[in-house]
C-alpha cells in the first residue's frame, strides 16, 4: 500500500511538472543526434516552433511525427523551461550510402539492386533487409534456382553512422521439373488427369503453380461425383545432381456419388417448390460441386431479391445406405427483413442529385432488395452519361436497417465529333454531331448532328426531356431536312428522295419496364432528279406522286428488360405500334401502319451476348389513296436488315412491299475493355427476311430464280462485323455476304453504320 501510494505521487509530480512546463514561450529547439538528416528537415516537419508556446501535448505528437519519417529508431523530449528550450534528442538509424552485390551471375547487379527494397540513399531498416533477400531470391527461384541461398552484411562507420550493405548470393544449379507423377488415377485416363496441370517437364518449378494444379485437379473430381476426393501433400525429391526435381502427387478418388433425395429445413418465406426451381441438380445425377455452389448462389439471389440479405445457406450431404448416394439438405436461416435506411448519392459533379434519385427504384423505409439495388444501377448507367455508379450497402446501428449509398462517376455529357468512313451502298460518309446528354443537370438530350455523303445528306435537331413535368414520362422534339440518292429497279441512283418535316412524341411509363408512346408527325417528301425510265412514266401519269404532305398519328406500347439499353448483355424488347396517316389527321397521303418489333439478348461464357431479332410490318392505303406511296413502303437489304445485299434493289419487289418479315442472329463478344466498358466489340450475324407487295404474296421459301416469281423468296446472309463505342454513339463497320444472289449481282457488301443494327 505504501508503493502505491509512493507511485500516486510520483505520477502527480510527473503531471504537475508538465503541466508547469506549459505555456512558457519557446526561445529556442534543438534536433539532437542527427548526422546524416539535416536538423532543418526534421524542424520543418513538426509543430512545436521557435516564438511559440509550449504545449506538452502537441511535443509529444511532435515524436511521433518524428518517428513517422523513418529515418531514426528513437526520439525523447527535454524541456529547460528557465532557458525556455525543448529538445529532441533522436537516435538516427544508419544512413546507406551503398549496396554491393556479390556471387550474381544470372542477373545483373543493376537488376538485383533495383529488385531489392532497401536502397542506396536510404535509411537502413532491419524489415526491408529480409523483405529484399526475399525479392531477390524469389526472382532467382522464379527462373529455376531453387536452392539459391542469400545472404546480407551490413557494416556501419560509426563516427559518420553510414552503413554498407553487401548482398552474397550463392546461385548453385538451375534445377528444372524432372516430371510430375500423380499416383491413384482410377477413374479416367493418367493422361487426361495429367493434362490438367500445368507443371510441366522441363519447366521451372513455381509452388504456386502446382497449387493450382492440385486445386484444378480437385475440381475436376468434385464436379464428376468424387466428393470425397483429396490430395496429400506432394513430395519433392532431386537426382544426384540436383538438376531435376520429381514431384509426386498421391490422390485419393474416394467412391463416386449420385444425388439421392433433395430437401429443405428452415424455409418460411420461400415454399420448398420454389426453391427447387433453383436446384441445378436432380435425383440420381452425379454429384457436382460446382452446380451446389451455382444452386446455393441462385437461392440466395432469391432470398435477397426479397430483402432478406442476412440470410444464410448451407448444404449438408448425408451418405445413404445405398453405396454411392447422397441425400442433400439445404439448411436455410432466413433471419429477419432488411430494410432501407437514408440512401446516400456520392461523386456528383454538373448533374443534380434529384437527376439520379428518380432513377433509383428504392426509398428510405422500403424493403432493401438486391434486384432493385441492381436494376437502380441499370437504369442510372442507362442516362448515358455516367461511367460509374457502384451500389454500397451500408450497415446501421438497427440490424434490420441498412443504409445505401450510389458512388457516381460522372462521364463526358457533351462533345462534337466527326466521322467518315466508306460503304458499298452509300459509298463516301461522314459525319459531324455536336452532342449533350446531360442539360442543366436534368439528363435533357440535345443532338444536332449533320451527315453528309455522296448519296445523302442529313441535318437533324433532337431535344429530350426525360422527365416532363416531373413526371415519369419523357417528351421528344425532332425537326429534321434529308435527302437522299435512290435506286429503283435495275436503275442506280434512279431518283432523290427529299423529307423535311418535325414530331414531337410523349411517352409516359405505366411500370418499370413498359411504356406508352404517343407521336405526331407532319413532313413533306418529294421525289426529284428522276432518271429511272419507268418511274417518269407514273410521276408523269400522275404528278402527285412525287409531292406528297404527310400528318400521322403513332401509337406505340413498349416493353423493355435490357440491363443497358446501349449495349445490352441480357433481358428483351418488345413493340407494337400502329400509325395512321392522313384521314382526320390532314395530309394528302392515307395509310394504315401495322409494326411489331422482338429482340432477346442472351448471356453465355466469357461475356459473349447472343441476340435474336424479329421485325414484322403491314402497311395499307385507305381512304383518297389508291396506293402507299413509294417512300413509305418496305424495303430490305443494307445495313439494318439483310446483310449482304444492296438496299431496295435485290430483295424483294423492286416498288417496296407491303408486308415486311425480317430476323436477325447476332453473337458479340468483346475484344478491348477499359473500365469494365467493352469499347471494342467483334460480331458474327445472319440475317433471314423478305418483303412482299401482299400478305397474299409471302413465300416462306429460300432462294432465287430468274422467273417472275423471284421477288417473292426469302433471302438471306452472313458476315462479320466490329462494334466501336465511341463516347456519343455507336459505329458499326459490317461485312456481309448474300447466300441467295441472282447472277450479275455482287455477292457481298461492306456497311459502316453509325448506330447499333437493334
């Protein structure tokens, strides 16, 4: 009891010196113990100055600032507060001015010291010495030396404390794999076991190599029923030489198993019908690990998806009386509902937050699901103008309430670009596009674009409100002055074709996926420059033909399920739309416009997306009209329907059809990827369509003849093709070549396209 209260005095002493001690003004501070660091260096670096008043507090972290640099081992306080000086007094870790390197022979000594942590220069550090004898020699076994040994001497003056530090490498033999031997092979071919490694003879030995080697092996029987396979320790042995090293690899197949019953416990929110659903295996397939893993990953979605993100899958396998059966039982802990906190919208820089709260499909007190986290994502992603936004759920003080946050990064919103290229059908393109996505923070669209070639030119204005009012529903203004060089019959460049005109469309969004659309158009068209003999004749029978004002009405639904709407990987687009022209709308033309559009995109390996496109059209004149016109009929071939054919000339009635039928084929797969965004994409296609004057007409046949009839076949093509994604939009460069070509006509053509073929 005495001692303890010897030392309550002590340390009230100690705290009163202290205390004492602060407050005076500071005269003078001295570093102390440095040789090779300049006092001014340290004296730049700390807080406590010359002028200033002393406080014990702000010396002490003061120290540890010191001690931060990592040029000495140790540093301590005095204070003479009668002379008003503090002191730190430092224990200087050596300084290296060089390091040798001995024994190399396979590598420089350059190389070596590059390699190594420790550095001339430097301060000396007992950690970066053996961090560098490590590099080193991991950079000798890497090429083979497996029994190099290193060692290191540093030495130290001790008047100037400069340190030498000397690297002695002794390289011995370059030892390569002799072979690798896996004994206990039963159930399949040695050789294809073997295959399987990646150990080679003659290769260098890497450690790392053959666990992933034994891991690889272990997979492959897990995943063909040996659940109970394992793999001992491999053993290393060495000829006499020791220029070879053997490896022996023992493994234990165990028996092979098929699956018995399938069942769950714990299972409340989700009936044990549905998640069977997500079983990859069934009774009596063999046992796969990897289909488990994939089944365990599916129920969780499911359960996540409906805000039980806390809970927990196991699989439990129970062996059966009958040999070589297992029953599995997927033990579920549902836990409790997690539901939305404060969701939190980080990284904005020009656009306004309300901008990306609208597109998130969750609110604070809904329950968290992950879809809905996801799909959020999506939809952010889908503005166009944003080149990150990383979902982060956030744990709270209340387990069942999780906090989210959208980290954003924002991409370019606006730019002008420009474009040319070459095609086989419109010849010499180019473009200029002056682009923004992103007005006043809102995801307003403006696009003013002007193309331009040997067979067209194009000056459009679009403006977008995604938002209208407020509302979810989006308003587009389009005012747009085309002309464009046709072919008629076996005429090219028979007539122009000129459009002036404007829409304006609403869409308003009745669900997540589906939307309406209602349009009105109003433009005039007029056929001019003719030089195709036969077209003369009809605009001369009836002048009408080649002047034409159209006002139509568009109604449209729309369902939509893509995950990106500018480059999808998976989920669907369905259309249909009808537009009417003229009657009660005004105008001099009168139709009747039928049009169902489907495109599934479908995930497979490695980011490959295969895509299907289904395009149907019926068009009809009505009332005043005793025909559609020219210019509002079908046409097929070019670049967005049928690859490997002219446009208008080649497939189909040379007049345009009435009825339209056209499908596409499409597999991408990425070729340059930078931030997770495929910049560059290859792509394989075929493409199946035909176009005919009446529904009576269609003919669901392949090929071509020289008869009458020839306009009323199928026709079809292949090619290839590479995908650029610029920042504005899309550029597709397609190859493609006809499989039903009359003679005379070119078998393939070449299409630079700016935007994507659906």
């Amino acid at each position: 009891m005495k001692k303890l209260a010897v030392v309550i005095i002590s340390l009230f002493f100690v705290s009163s010196l202290f205390a004492a001690n602060d407050g005076f003004k500071i005269k003078t501070v001295i570093i102390e113990g440095v040789k090779n660091v300049k006092p001014k260096a340290v004296l730049s670096e700390i807080h406590t100055k010359k002028g200033k008043r002393y406080s014990e507090s702000v010396a002490r972290e003061d120290i540890r600032k010191i001690l931060s640099l990592g040029n000495f081992e140790n540093a301590e306080l005095y204070v003479d507060q009668e002379k008003r000086i503090v002191k730190f007094i430092v224990s200087e870790k050596p300084y290296i001015k060089k390091v040798i390197v001995k024994g190399n022979k396979q590598f420089s000594a350059g190389k070596l010291k590059g390699e190594a942590t420790i550095k001339e220069k430097g301060f000396f550090d007992i950690v970066e010495l053996e961090e560098s004898k490590r590099k080193i020699l991991t950079l000798y076994r890497d090429k083979g030396y497996a029994d190099c040994q290193i060692e290191a001497y540093p030495t130290t003056d001790v008047d100037t404390n400069v340190m030498t530090v000397t690297f002695l490498i002794t390289e011995n033999n370059k030892i390569l794999i002799g072979d690798l031997i896996i004994e206990g092979c039963k159930s399949f071919k040695y050789k294809k076991i073997k295959k399987l490694a990646k150990t080679k003879r003659k290769k260098v030995f890497k450690e790392e190599t053959l666990k992933n080697d034994i891991s690889a092996i272990t997979k492959f029987y897990k995943n063909r029923g040996f659940m109970d396979f394992s793999a001992e320790e491999p053993k290393i042995t060495y000829n006499e030489e020791r220029t070879k090293m053997f490896i022996t690899l023992k493994i234990d197949e165990g028996p092979k198993y098929k699956i018995g019953d399938i069942s769950f416990q714990g299972n409340y929110v989700i009936t044990e019908k549905e998640l069977a659903k997500h079983c990859e295996m069934k009774k009596n397939d063999v046992f796969n690990q990897e289909k488990i893993a994939l089944t365990l990953n599916k129920i969780y979605e499911d359960y996540s998806n409906k805000g039980y993100l806390q809970s927990y899958i196991m699989p439990d396998f129970k062996k059966t009386d009958n040999d070589g059966v297992v029953d599995v039982v997927y033990n579920i802990q549902e836990n409790n509902k997690v539901y939305v906190g404060d969701i939190f919208i980080d990284g904005l820089v020009s656009t306004r937050e309300g901008t990306i709260r609208r597109e998130i499909l969750l609110k604070s007190g809904d329950v968290l699901s992950s879809g809905k986290v996801r799909r959020s994502m999506e939809k952010i992603y889908n503005l166009g103008f944003i080149d990150g936004a990383e979902p982060n759920i956030l744990p709270t003080n209340t387990p069942d309430i999780m906090n989210l946050a959208f980290n954003i990064t924002e991409g370019k919103p606006g730019m002008i670009t420009a474009g040319a290229g070459y095609s086989s059908i419109d010849q010499f393109v180019g473009s200029i596009q002056l682009q923004h996505m992103n007005l006043f923070g809102r995801a307003q669209r403006l696009n003013l674009l002007w193309e331009f070639g040997a067979r067209r030119q194009n000056y459009q204005i679009d403006w977008t409100e995604p938002w209208f009012l407020n509302k979810a529903m989006s308003l587009g203004l389009t005012v747009y002055n085309m002309e464009r060089l046709r072919d008629y019959h076996y005429t090219t460049d028979a007539y122009k074709e000129g459009r002036t005109g404007g829409s304006v469309k609403i869409s308003p969004r009745i669900s997540e996926n589906t939307s309406l659309v209602f349009g009105y158009t109003y433009e005039n068209v007029s056929i001019f420059d003719i030089t195709d003999e036969d077209l003369k004749r009809q605009i001369l029978n009836d002048p009408d033909l080649a002047r034409d004002k159209t006002s139509s009405v568009l109604t449209q639904v729309i369902y939509d399920s893509r995950d990106y709407i500018f480059d999808a990987t998976k989920g669907s687009r369905y259309s249909y739309g009808i537009t009417v022209a003229g009657g009660p709308f005004g105008g001099n033309v009168h139709y009747l416009r039928n049009s169902a559009r489907a495109t599934w995109f479908f995930p497979t390996f490695w980011k490959f997306v295969f895509s299907v496109n289904v395009n149907l059209g019926y068009i009809e004149s009505y009332g005043d009209s005793s025909d559609v016109p020219l210019y509002e009929k079908y046409y097929i071939g070019g670049a967005d329907t049928v690859r490997g054919y002219k446009y208008r000339t080649e497939i189909g009635p040379y007049e345009g059809g009435k009825v339209l039928s056209v499908a596409n084929f499409e597999y991408k797969f990425p070729i340059v990827q930078e931030n997770k965004k495929t910049i560059l994409q290859g792509a394989f296609f075929y493409d199946i369509g035909g176009t005919w004057k009446t529904p009576k007409d269609i003919n669901m046949k392949f090929g071509t003849d020289n008869s009458d009839n020839n306009e009323y076949y199928l026709k079809s093509g292949v090619g290839f093709g590479i995908r650029f994604a610029t920042p504005v939009f899309p550029l597709r460069l397609d190859w493609g070549y006809g499989l039903n070509h009359k003679p005379g006509e070119d078998l393939q053509q070449f299409y630079f396209t700016i935007g994507n073929a659906f």
